[in-house]
C-alpha cells in the first residue's frame, strides 16, 4: 500500500482537478509533492476528519488550531501557493460525500474517508472557537462578547504583537523606518488631516490601548474622549495617560458608540473600528457620528474593505476568522463606506488607499510573534499563538495580493455655507509611487 503522504497527494489533486501546490508530510513521516519550497504537515489523520466533517476553511482552521497541521519553511510561501484553493475556489459547506456527483471523485472522497480512520463523530473543536453566541447579530449585548473575545486576550499578549506603539492598525511606512515610527507617522497623519488645533474636543471611537488619544493629546493639545468595549483595553490606556500626567485632557470610557450623548465635538477619529459594525449598522454608524460632529467638524474613518462580488449577495463572512478571530466582523467595499458615508451627510473630501502599509505593518507583527514564541504560548494558548500566526500571515498575503485593502476616508459635516474648511492643496504628492 502507498504511503500516506502519497496517497494524500493523489486524494487531493483529484479532489482539486489539478497538481497539488505544496509540498506534504503526513504523520507516517512519509513525503509526496513538489520539493524546495515550503512543508505543509499532517501532523494526525484527525486533520482528514475535521476536513470531512467541515469542508473548506473551517475544516482546515480547526485541524491548524489544534496542532494537527503544521509548516515547515516560509509560512507566506505555502499561503500563496494555496490562495487558489483556499481563495479562488468556490467552497461547498456540505457535506463532502453528498456535494460531489463525479464519481471519480465519489471514489476519491471514499478513500479519503478511509485514509482519516474511524469517523463516529466529528472531533470537538479546539476551546479556541468562539461558541454561545447571544443576541441578535450586531445587538450591543453580541457586541460586546464578540469585542471581549478579540481584545481580551491579554495585553501582555498584545504587547508582544504590537511592539511599544501598542497601535493595532495600519502603520504608514517610509522605506527605512522602524514599525514605531511608522505607526507614530500614521498616527500624525491622521491628526493633520482632521486638522487639530489646541483645545479641539476629540471622540476616538475604538480607541484600543489609547494610542491615539495620547498622540492627539500631547502633541496638538486636543481633549480627547475614547470608547472601546475593551475593559483590558481601557484599564492598560488609563494607566498609560495617568503614568504622562494627561488625566485632564483624556477620558477613556467603556461605552458603545450607540451610547455617546455628549457632542458636539470638533473632530472624530474611527481607526480600524468599522470593521466590527455591520453591514446592517453602517448607516446608522455613520448617522451617529455626523450627529456627534459639530457644523464644520471632520471625520478620519480608517477602515480595512473587500473588493466586490459579482453577486454582493453571495457575500459571506470568512469562517475562519468568524470563528476564531473578529466574530460577527464584516468588510464593505470601499464604493459601499463611500456612499454610506454620503447618505448620512458628510462631504468626502479623500480617500487614501494604502493597501501595501498593511502587508508590510503584518509582517513586522508576524516577527515579533515569532520572536518571543514561547512566552506568547504562555500567556495564552499554543492554540491562541497559532491563531494569530496564521490570521495575521494570510492577512498580509491577501492586503499583498489585493484581495482586501485599507482606506483612509477623511469627510466633513461642511455646513450650509459649503465652507469645507479643506485645504485647496491638501496633499503633495511624489512624483513616483
């Protein structure tokens, strides 16, 4: 009988209708498929379980929680030859014997079944996965536990990801500098292009560990409120605003967005926050923030987008990081956040794709996990590090490979006088990209 990383190999090219990508090694130490280049390990036949029960990514992201698939060599190498499979094809969530009516591949998925071993039920997925979700999606309540299972992890965990900036958004890059000059940089950029000035009142909506606030704060002078839904967050940002004696000038409030009454301020800033809105809530989103605005006031919303589907209405929330990562989290198409923000009022002045500063932003976050590893798994859960590891590798392939971007929308509640308050010349551009 052939081995088991051969007989994977033939399963999976006739499931796929063309050669196989990768390299394999199954769990008998057997190998099958191209060489030099990197490894994908079958570490347990309960990988091929978890695969048949969940066809597609869940599947797969279950197996590579729980350590039953590994890599070996450069992990973005191994995503990229697998953005056709895991990307580019359309998945079938049923059930696998029942989706196929070819019956080679009836065959194939029949010696797949008999390759993964004795199948009675489906193995329990790893204590990762986000389960018991309550309430109606995007319901405050929902909300919060879907927050609280992301950014309570730990910020000592976050630390280790985020390096000292402890900003975890895009970064806006120069060619030599470190991730923290850049993230200050990003920073900056959007404290120049809601034009603050001394005094100015700003709502950080998302405000994460209070980066932004502290920038806006010690640097132009602005009073600053900041929400998250985070009470590891607030807790590390309050800490952090008392130990540069900026407690007069900065309030961190666990709050809702739906639950801010206090406006009008003078600018607001919503730096990766949109993302956990909803697609059902974005016109409501953007309706509470132009009501916050005062006449004149700006808007910086920094939002991470999709490219569209043909069928919009096809559009599905990506399994895997449903599941694991952002629960409920949902991306719109730059048009559709353009267009949102328009109904609600606000005149948008620029759009700033900066697409390229995620991939490279990622990449650094990748190596600082990578670095201190050990101690990452300790806070939290080798099942956790592994999350992350692969949420954020296959996140910079994809900013890498344009199938989502990253755009700066900077609007303005412009008043009846239509007096912006924008520059003629509001950028200067390179003369090469």
């Amino acid at each position: 009988m052939a081995d088991a990383a051969s007989r994977l190999a033939t399963l999976a090219e006739e499931l796929l209708g063309g050669p196989l990508p990768v390299r394999l090694r199954a769990w008998d130490g057997s190998e099958a498929g191209p060489v030099g280049g990197p490894v994908l390990i079958v570490r347990d036949r309960r990988a091929l379980r978890r695969m048949i029960w969940k066809p597609g990514e869940l599947g797969l992201a279950r197996a590579w929680v729980a350590g039953e698939l590994d890599v070996e060599g450069d992990l973005y190498a191994l995503l990229d030859g697998l953005s056709g499979i895991l990307w580019e094809r359309a998945e079938d969530t049923r059930g696998l014997l029942d989706s196929v009516r070819d019956p080679r591949l009836r065959a194939a998925a029949r010696s797949l079944l008999r390759l993964a071993g004795p199948l009675p039920l489906p193995p329990r997925p790893p204590a990762e996965e986000i389960r018991g979700r309550s309430g109606g999606r995007h319901s405050k309540r929902r909300d919060k536990q879907a927050i609280s299972h992301h950014y309570d992890v730990g910020n000592d965990f976050y630390e280790i990801v985020l390096g000292p900036s402890m900003v975890y958004s895009c970064a806006y890059w120069t060619p030599d500098g470190s991730l923290e000059d850049a993230q200050r940089d990003k920073l900056d950029l959007i404290a120049r292009k809601l034009n603050l000035q001394e005094g100015d009142r700003l709502l950080d909506v998302g405000c994460g560990w209070g980066s932004m606030a502290l920038h806006a704060a010690r640097e132009y002078g602005a009073r600053v409120v900041g929400i998250t839904l985070s009470r590891e967050q607030a807790a590390y940002a309050r800490k952090r605003i008392a130990d540069e004696g900026l407690t007069d000038r900065i309030e961190i409030r666990v709050q809702d967005y739906r639950d801010v009454a206090d406006g009008p301020y003078d600018a607001i800033s919503s730096i990766g926050m949109a993302e956990h809105v909803g697609e059902v809530r974005y016109r409501e989103y953007a309706d509470i923030l132009y009501g916050l605005l005062k006449p004149g006031g700006r808007l910086l919303n920094h939002q991470i987008s999709r490219r569209p589907e043909p069928d919009e209405e096809a559009y599905e929330v990506d399994p895997f990081i449903d599941a694991y990562v952002f629960p409920d989290g949902e991306l719109a198409p730059m048009g559709r956040t353009l267009s949102t923000l328009e109904a609600a009022g606000f005149e948008v002045r620029d759009v700033e794709a900066i697409r390229e500063h995620y991939a490279l932003t990622l990449r650094r976050w990748v190596a600082n996990l990578e670095r201190e590893w050990d101690r990452a798994v300790r806070l939290t859960s080798p099942g956790r590090a592994r999350i992350w590891r692969l949420y954020m590798a296959a996140s910079a392939v994809s900013f890498e490979r344009n199938r989502i971007g990253v755009n700066q929308f900077l609007a303005v509640k412009t008043p009846v006088s239509g007096r912006s308050g924008t520059a003629l010349r509001p950028r200067v551009w390179n003369e090469k990209a």
